[in-house]
C-alpha cells in the first residue's frame, strides 16, 4: 500500500470515527445511564451564561467548517490543507476547557479518541512524511501526472 492510500485512507478513518463517536449515543439509546443523563440537564438548566453558549454554538459551527474544508484540502494534497488542518486543530483542543461537561458512552470515548488518533496520524504524515512534498506548489506539480500533449 502506497502513502497516499494510508494518508487519505487516516483522513477517512478519522472522519468516520467521529462521526460515528458523535451520533453512537443518539443512535442507541442507554449507551448512557438516565440518572447521568438527567444530572448533565440539570447541570445545563442552571447554567444561566446564554451568551457564552450562544458564542460557543457559533465558535463550534465555524470551527466544524472549518475542519473540514482542512480535511478536503489534506485530502486533495492543496497547499493551505496543512496549515488550515494543524490551525484548526490547536484551536479546537484549546477550547475544550470552555465547553464545559459532556456525556458520553464508553463507545462514543473510544470512537472519538479513535478518530483524534487517525487525525493526528494524518496531520504527522502531511509534516514529517516524504508525503509532505506534495503539499507545496511545486512538489504538486512534481507529483501531478504529466499530460501528453
């Protein structure tokens, strides 16, 4: 298996996961105690900072756009994937102190820490891998297939 296909074979990997570690508890119902779940709404319901939710939810959209327009830039090997992508990511982990507590089911941890482990993967390979080349404007010309003319 070439580095292209485990490069973006992670990328898929670390999108699937998460997807999956964010919808496993919607999905399947008692994957999470009531009485938890009950006491995180309690929690929630005396929290009375509704603009710093409201500034999260809209931190969180932007942030989720942006993750994966950095996805598809990683994914199509475009220059500004990498910074984007590394960007994002720092950003993100600096902004779960703020978000406060969340619930999750024991397959909705390991699905999630399953996808940080592809991402982080995928972001040491797009830096420390020969296939770090092919992220620069000429290493992407030095990589395209040349075209008979």
């Amino acid at each position: 298996m070439n580095e292209t296909t485990v490069f973006r074979g992670l990328i898929v990997a670390a999108l699937t996961c998460g997807i999956s570690g964010s919808g496993v508890d919607l999905i399947i119902p008692g994957l999470v105690p009531t009485a938890l779940e009950d006491a995180l709404q309690a929690h929630r319901a005396d929290d009375t900072a509704t603009e710093m939710t409201l500034a999260l939810t809209g931190f969180v959209l932007l942030e989720s756009v942006c993750a994966l327009a950095g996805m598809v830039g990683l994914f199509l090997f475009k220059h500004w994937g990498r910074r984007l992508s590394a960007w994002t990511s720092i950003l993100t982990l600096t902004a779960y102190p703020f978000l406060g507590p969340f619930l999750s089911s024991g397959w909705g941890t390991l699905l999630n820490d399953a996808s940080m482990m592809f991402w982080g993967a995928a972001l040491a390979m797009a830096y420390f891998s020969p296939i770090h080349a092919r992220f620069t404007r000429r290493g992407a010309r030095l990589a395209a297939p040349a075209t008979r003319a």
